[in-house]
C-alpha cells in the first residue's frame, strides 16, 4: 500500500461518505482501502505532469491483488497531460475497494507512470 494513501470519512447527518485519495499511485495495489464493503462515486484522476497516458485499475471484490496478473473490475483512461473525472450518480457497489495504476491497458500490464499520478475516489 502507498505512504501516500489517505482515507477520510465524513458524515453530513444525511450522507456517510469517505474520500480516498493517494498522491502518489503507481503499479503497487492499494488493497480494501476503505476496510468494509460500500458504493463508489466518483474518481478523478489528475495525470496532468505525465507525458504518458495511464490507466487506473479497481477491483471491487478482490482482497488479494497481483499487479500484472489480476483483471481489473474497471478501468479508465486518462490521457496524457490531463485530469478526468467519472461520475457514478447511482454509484458502484464494492465489498473490498483496490485500486492501481498502469501505463497499459493490459491485464498483464505492471509497468508504472514516471511522475506521480494523483487519484482521488468519492465512495459510501
């Protein structure tokens, strides 16, 4: 998991949520990051000092992750130089939330960004 994984949770009275976010994020999984089973939201990516494209990779069930092994549940694009946002209105549900990050778009991908990719995650 990365030193640079921070995990907040908040409640509003009427919404539960927690943000997830590593600064760092690269080919090493970061593992049931929220510790029990909720929805995600949202995820944004911010690859904007890459001069390369990326790929994030989350597993929604998964407690066990081998980077270059596992198939991700989803995975998105996000360009060189830029930021993205998913938006999940109804969200996704997960019982074990892991996340990584490749420059392929390959199961079989354990290759990681140069520069830090920032990734951020909105989840129940």
């Amino acid at each position: 998991m990365s030193a640079n994984l921070k995990v907040a949770s908040f409640d509003s009275g009427t919404l539960a949520y927690k943000i997830v976010s590593d600064t760092t994020l690269d080919a090493t999984a970061n593992i049931d990051v929220t510790a029990e089973a909720g929805s995600l939201y949202a995820i944004d990516i911010d690859n904007q000092d890459q001069s390369d494209h990326c790929f994030v990779k989350l597993s929604l069930t998964q407690s066990a992750i081998t980077v270059g092994t596992t198939p991700p549940d989803i995975m998105i694009r996000a360009n060189s130089a830029t930021k993205r946002r998913v938006v999940i209105p109804e969200g996704v549900a997960f019982s074990k939330l892991s996340f990584w990050q490749t420059t392929l778009g390959t199961d079989a991908s354990s290759s990681t960004a140069a520069s830090p990719v920032l990734v951020t995650l909105v989840t129940s």
